[in-house]
C-alpha cells in the first residue's frame, strides 16, 4: 500500500505562495495609492488592477489544480469542527480571490474606465453600464471583500501556527518546504 502523501506538489506549494505574496503587493500597492495623487496614483491603480486580474488567473489556475490534485489530507486526531474550519476558510478564501478581482474589473468597466494589464494589452471590460454609481456600488463591496480577506488571512496564520506551536504536529510542513517534518 502507497504511503500517503505528507507534502502538497510544487506546484500547489509555488501557486499558493506567489497568490499570497501578490496579495501583499496589493495591499502594498493600495496603502501608497491611498497615500499619493496624481499620475502616480494612477500609476499605482493600474498595477494594483493588474496584479488583481493576475490574483484571479492563478486562483483559477490554483483550482484547477487542485480538482486534479485533491488535498492531503487533514490529521487524523485533529476534531471535526477544525477540519470544517479549514476546509470553510480556503473554500471562502477561493470566493474571495475570485469575487475581490472580478468586483474590480466589474467597477472598471461600468464606469467606463479602461485596464491595461501591465501596460501590454487592454484587457477587455466586461458588458455592464451602470455607470459612476454602479462602479461606487460595486467599489463598496470589494473593499468589504478585503475587509473579509483580512479576516481569512488572520484565521489561516493563526490555524498554522496553532498547529506548529500547540498541536505540534506537520500541517504547516506540507506548506512550508524547509520545516522539517516531526517525528
């Protein structure tokens, strides 16, 4: 019989840390656009919309993967209602990386506003008016969708170290290639 795995592919461990650390460059991105104005801030904007859209392609990519790829699973002696709360906070974690980039490019395109990924091609806006205050409206809900990001990141840092520091067991290293594994 086949040892199970203990360790996620290096593709879901490459996928699931440049998701993260592009999600780090967005808030980055956005605390210094908060803090400048003009062509700069512009500036700021459009690479913040660009790296967004690049967030939703490899959340795409990273489920696609991970249909074909199932999860390792979970320890055995871990209870059930953590195993929910896991399972619930990377499944709310994919609705937020998916709903955050396309409620951005959903505000862009009803006010008119065009994106320009990377400044290599327009990306094409998607066909909705609405206008300024759909474009606001819909604003209004991917700030919430950060405010929930917030909220994921602090329960999925907080569930890693929990299990490192309390539980003393190797979920944090299947995800983390230079933890070693405990006994």
């Amino acid at each position: 019989m086949a040892e199970p795995r203990n360790r996620y592919s290096s593709v879901s461990l490459y996928l699931h840390w440049l998701i993260a650390a592009l999600v780090v460059v967005q808030v980055a991105l956005i605390m210094v656009r908060d803090e400048t104005e003009g062509e700069f801030a512009r500036t700021l904007l459009n690479i913040h919309k660009s790296v967004g859209l690049g967030i939703l392609v490899l959340t795409l990519a990273r489920i696609g993967w991970r249909v074909a790829n199932p999860a390792i699973p979970l320890p055995e002696p871990m209870p059930r209602w953590q195993k929910l709360l896991a399972r619930g906070t990377h499944v709310l974690f994919y609705v937020v990386l998916i709903g955050m980039p396309l409620g951005g490019w959903a505000a862009s395109s009803a006010a008119g506003r065009d994106i320009i990924w990377f400044g290599l091609f327009e990306w094409p806006a998607l066909p909705i008016g609405g206008g300024r205050e759909l474009a606001g409206q819909l604003m209004d809900i991917h700030e919430l969708g950060a405010k929930a990001l917030y909220v994921l990141i602090a329960l999925h840092i907080g569930g890693a170290l929990k299990h490192h520091f309390v539980d003393r067991d190797n979920v944090l290293h299947r995800m983390i290639p230079w933890i070693p594994r405990r006994p």
